[in-house]
C-alpha cells in the first residue's frame, strides 16, 4: 500500500500554531489528536518556524472568534479550550 502525503495550507499550520501560543490548545500533543495530524514532529516545525512571527499578531482568542472564522477547524477542535 503507498503511503499517503498530507499537504497543510500556510494559513491553517499558521493558525494552529497561534493556537498554541495563546493557549486555546493546551498541548502539543492535544493538538495532533484533536486535528487527526499523523506526523509525531510535524506541529513541532511549524511551531519552530511560524511562532515568531506570531506572538505579536494574535488574532483568534476566543472560541466564539475561532467558530466564526474558522468553522471547519472549529467543528474539529471543539471542546478544548482553556476557557
């Protein structure tokens, strides 16, 4: 069976990644099971490579922000924030 390769746009691995700064995602690891992401590092380059532009930008901080902006993502993620 060939492995299949999954492609992340730019805007979602940013996303995530402010997620992550900000807290609504408490982990890591609580992000790579509540998104369905397969590869054990792959949030972990993103974070490397997105966070410092990032911080300084924080757009989604609330559930209510991420469930009008994002309801795809949000139907995915429901449940995990810190609030």
């Amino acid at each position: 069976m060939k492995k299949v390769e999954i492609r992340y746009t730019e805007s979602y691995k940013r996303l995530v990644v402010s997620m992550l700064a900000e807290g609504s995602l408490k982990s890591i690891n609580l992000a790579r099971k509540v998104l369905d992401i397969k590869g054990s590092s792959t949030i972990t380059r993103w974070v490397r490579k997105y966070r410092p532009e990032i911080l300084p930008i924080l757009k989604v901080r609330t559930e209510a922000e991420l469930k009008n902006l994002h309801p795809e993502l949000y139907k995915n993620a429901k449940g995990i924030f810190n609030e």
